[in-house]
C-alpha cells in the first residue's frame, strides 16, 4: 500500500514531533533541578540580605555565586531538552527567600544550619538522579553524558556547601536537630512537588 504525499508528510510531522519530546525523565530532572537551583538562589539572596555585611558575608556571597552559575546553567538547559518548568516557581521563589532570611534572622548559626540541611537533602537527590541516569544509559544507549557531568558538578559544589556550613559553626544553632529536620522535610516536599507539577 502506498501512502499519498499528505499522508507521508503527517506521518513524517508526527514522528518528529515526538523525537523531539523530552525523555520523561529527563523533563522530570531537568524541571525539579531548575526549581531546585532556583530556590537555592533566593535562599542565599535572603541569607546576604541579613549577614551580608557581616564575618560570614563572604562565605555566603561565595555559595550564592556557584547557586547563580547553577541557575544560569539550568535555564539554559530547560529550552534545550525542551523541558517543562515547574508551575511553582513563583512559590519557590517567595518561600526559598523568605526561608534563608527567616534563618539569618535567627543568627548565623541558623543560616548555616538552613545550608547543611538544604544541601543534604540536595546532594542525596543529586546521587539519585546520577544513578537514574546512569541506568537510563546504559539500558536504552540514550547519551546522558552532558547530564550527567553538569549534574555531578553541581552535586560535588553542594557538598562543599554542606560542609561550609558544619564548619561555620551550623551545630551551635539554637534547637539545631529540629530545624534541620524541619527545613529536609520541607525540601523534600518541594522535591516531590515540582516533579510532578
């Protein structure tokens, strides 16, 4: 059976259209991260806006420039993969601000308390989605390469971040143990949240 000119040209329309779809679990990545990193820069944002001038305040600036680059980095991906952003942004936005000032306010301790917890929960999901890669690769031969280099970049700069934080003093905070798990579980909320919506 041969098919006519506007049926081969329909036909041929359709399939490009869905190879360039995003794989599902990279539109997943891709959209989680990018809410990720945002709300990572309006928590240092809120944390400079009150230790900024303070003994910490490079400490800070230093996390929040390598949080920018992530951003940076991450809105230049979302078009790429044809990605869908997170309908939350603008809530990340708010709350990843409102969260890293609230904490400053409560002292340096605190903001650095905030970091250790955050960047725990971030670097956990950061090696999960290195092995979700991984195994996509190697079970499909889809190249995850890029991905998978940026991700661990990015996974190795927030583990530095944790550790900053131990070592400017993120244990002396007031009620240390329920704050921390207090602002893992709110991200890990945020997580579940912009993956799926």
């Amino acid at each position: 059976m041969k098919l006519s000119a506007a049926a081969l040209s329909s036909t041929q329309k359709f399939y490009s259209t869905v190879a360039s779809r995003p794989c599902k679990t990279v539109d997943r990545i891709l959209r989680v991260d990018h809410a990720g990193e945002l709300g990572a820069d309006r928590i240092y944002a809120g944390q400079m806006a009150v230790l900024g001038n303070t003994s910490i305040g490079k400490t800070i600036q230093h996390m929040w420039d390598q949080e920018k680059e992530h951003k940076a980095k991450l809105q230049e991906l979302i078009p790429k993969y044809r990605a869908r952003p997170t309908a939350l942004l603008p809530l990340w936005h708010v709350a990843g601000y409102a969260l890293g000032a609230g904490t400053a306010l409560l002292g340096k301790e605190a903001a650095m308390a905030c970091t250790v917890a955050v960047e725990a929960v971030i670097t956990d999901h950061y090696n999960s989605q290195i092995r979700e890669l991984s195994r996509l690769q190697a079970e499909t031969g889809q190249d995850h390469t890029e991905l998978l280099q940026i991700i661990s970049k990015f996974r190795d700069e927030e583990m530095e971040h944790h550790d900053t934080g131990l070592a400017h003093d993120a244990e002396q905070a007031p009620a240390y143990q329920l704050l921390s798990q207090v602002i893992k579980a709110g991200c890990l909320g945020a997580i579940w949240a912009s993956e799926r919506i």
